[in-house]
C-alpha cells in the first residue's frame, strides 16, 4: 500500500551538509518584491532547488522578519543572499561573471520558457513587483525575456508561483 513519507524517511541534509554542497549555478533576484510572503517562498522553493543565491533589491524586504520566516521555514538560513538597492547594477555584475540574464515577464519579445536555453555555465532570473513587474530599465539589460505561457484570462501568475515554475522548468534542464 502506498503512503506519504514521514520526516524522518525523506532522509534530508543537515544545514551544515547543505551548505557546503555544491549549487546549481542559478540566480533569482527580486526586483522590488512587496509581499513578504512572497519573499518566504522564494527562499524556500530556491532551497528546493538548490540554488545559488538570491538578491533582494529595492524595497524587497529582507531577513530577519517575522513575515518572511513564516513561508521560508529556515530557508533564509540555506540559500545565500545579499540585499542591492539597484537591480541594473546587480545584473550587470552577473552579466560581467558570465550568467545569462533573463527578465522572467511578457514582453514585445520573449522566450517562451519551454525553448529557453539554459546555459550550464550559469543563469539569473529575475522576477518583479506583483504590479508592476521587472522594470523597464532592468528589462533592456537582461540578455533575455522569458515568459510562461498561460491559457486562462488572467494576464499573470503570483510572482511566487511563476518563480516556482520557472525554477522546475530551468532545474530540470540543467540537471536531469
């Protein structure tokens, strides 16, 4: 009979063991993030993916708060991040070490996120405000605009949600 596992059996890494392992070479970065709520998951869903770091820019809030700890369940102790008030700035440095820079947003031209190409050298993806989205002026840096395509009358995704997709989708392309 089939059964869900309890903790114990999903045999998970320690902090101090996760820590030290290897990342996949993904970037997320924040671009004016409002919801503390969605700064948590972004935390935890980029623990589950085993990413890189996370840059928090603008008026994205910032560890430690009470709000963002209740979605990241100690994620904001495992995944790396670091707080830039200028989201150009942040994507011209990794456009400068070599990560390919993509706006996750709709756009006159995009990617669709199914034929996105994923470099094995490394990616940043950057998501924005749940108003506004990715700036213009951080959108004519990026190298790339990818969008996810959807088949409803809603016009966007929770920016949490999209980040989480977008994380499977580019996950999965880079290592399985």
């Amino acid at each position: 009979m089939n059964r869900k596992l309890k903790l114990d059996e999903l045999k998970r890494d320690s902090l101090e063991v996760f820590k030290s392992k290897s990342k996949n070479p993904i970037i997320v970065v924040l671009d004016n993030i409002r919801s503390l709520n969605n700064v948590g998951s972004f935390f935890r869903t980029g623990d589950a993916f085993n990413i890189e770091k996370i840059y928090l820019c603008g008026i994205t809030a910032q560890p430690p708060n009470r709000e963002i700890r209740k979605t990241a369940l100690g994620a904001t102790e495992s995944v790396d991040w670091e707080y830039v008030e200028d989201t150009v700035i942040v994507v011209n440095l990794l456009k400068e070490k070599g990560y390919k820079t993509c706006a996750i947003e709709q756009a006159v031209e995009t990617v669709q996120l199914q034929d996105l190409n994923v470099p094995e050298n490394g990616i940043a993806l950057i998501f924005g405000n749940e108003v506004d989205g990715v700036q213009d002026k951080v959108i004519a840096v990026c190298d790339e605009v990818v969008e996810i395509p959807q088949f409803g009358t809603k016009h966007s995704l929770n920016v949490s949600v999209c980040g989480g997709a977008v994380l499977w989708e580019v996950t999965r392309k880079m290592v399985l």
